[in-house]
C-alpha cells in the first residue's frame, strides 16, 4: 500500500476527526448514560453524519492545538451568556424606552466560513445581540444590539472577546 495515499484515504473515511469526537461526547451527555448501545450508536452518528455532509464544507476545519483556549472560550460564553441574561432582563424591566438598539458593522478579521459561523453564532446565542447579515465579501458582520451606548466599545469587544479567541481556535498556523 502507497503510504502517500493513507492519509487521505483516512480523511476520506473519517473527514471530520474532532467534531466526529465532538459529536460522540455530545451524544453521550444527551443519552445521559453510558451503555454499550449509547456508545455504538453515538459512535455510529458521529461517523455517519460528518462523513454524510463531507460535501457541503467546502473548507478544511482546522483546530488549535492548545484545547486550553477552546475551553476558556467556552467558559467565557457561557459566563457571558448568564450575565446577558441578567442585563437583559434588567433593561426590559426597567425602563424600555431608555433602550438604545443600533445595527453595527463588526469588521471581520476572520477568514473561514465556518470560523465566521460560529463568531455570529456566538453572537446571536448572547441575549441583547444578533447577527443580522455578512457582507457578499465576507468583510463585515451585521449585529443589531438592544442597547448601545458607544458602537465603536462594542465592536471592540466584539472582536476582543469573540473573534480574536476564534481566530486563534481555528485558523491558526500549524507548526
């Protein structure tokens, strides 16, 4: 066998290794078991469903291969996500036509579809903001805030807490 070959030949068989692991983990959480049949079928659909859609991620999903910063970013969405909540709730209850909602243009240092998906998701999954749009070139996200009080602080923000810490998870150079 052409050892050339194998590699590919294994990306072919298994294109996405780390959401394939993701996927099985995630399966087992929502199993909330761990029996001999959870684990075949969760190993099955982690499979299956990368291998399935293989076509339609026109790019190559890379990784940081420091999982110390996924984590943290993880975390700190999470966090953000709960003091959002709370900052929401806050401003609705209180006094709404104080409100000050704007649409910002976010400009995107980011480069990866999927990259880019994940920054708007992250976006969209804190309460108090969207992703709206992406510019045709893939330049500038959209976000519609409910309150703002300095645009140009919050796309700072933006782009220091979210996609800085994506660019680094997956479009970083390999060694």
């Amino acid at each position: 066998m052409n050892t050339t070959t194998t590699p590919r030949r294994r990306r072919q068989l298994l294109p996405h290794p780390v959401l394939s692991l993701f996927m099985w983990g995630l399966w087992l959480l929502l199993a909330n078991k761990v029996s001999g049949g959870h684990l075949v079928l969760g190993a099955l659909l982690a499979w299956f469903i990368p291998f399935v859609t293989q076509s339609f991620w026109p790019q190559e999903m890379s990784l940081s291969r420091r999982p110390g910063i996924t984590l943290r970013f993880a975390v700190m969405v999470l966090g953000d996500i709960v003091i959002a909540n709370w900052v929401v709730a806050r401003l609705i209850l209180g006094r709404p036509k104080n409100l000050k909602p704007a649409f910002l243009k976010v400009p995107l240092d980011l480069k990866q579809d999927f990259s880019i998906t994940v920054l708007a998701s992250t976006i969209s999954l804190t309460p108090g903001t969207v992703s709206a749009d992406l510019s045709p070139d893939s330049r500038y996200l959209l976000v519609h805030t409910l309150h703002t009080e300095d645009a140009a602080e919050t796309v700072a923000t933006i782009k220091r807490r979210y996609e800085a810490p994506l660019k680094e998870i997956f479009e970083c150079s390999r060694p």
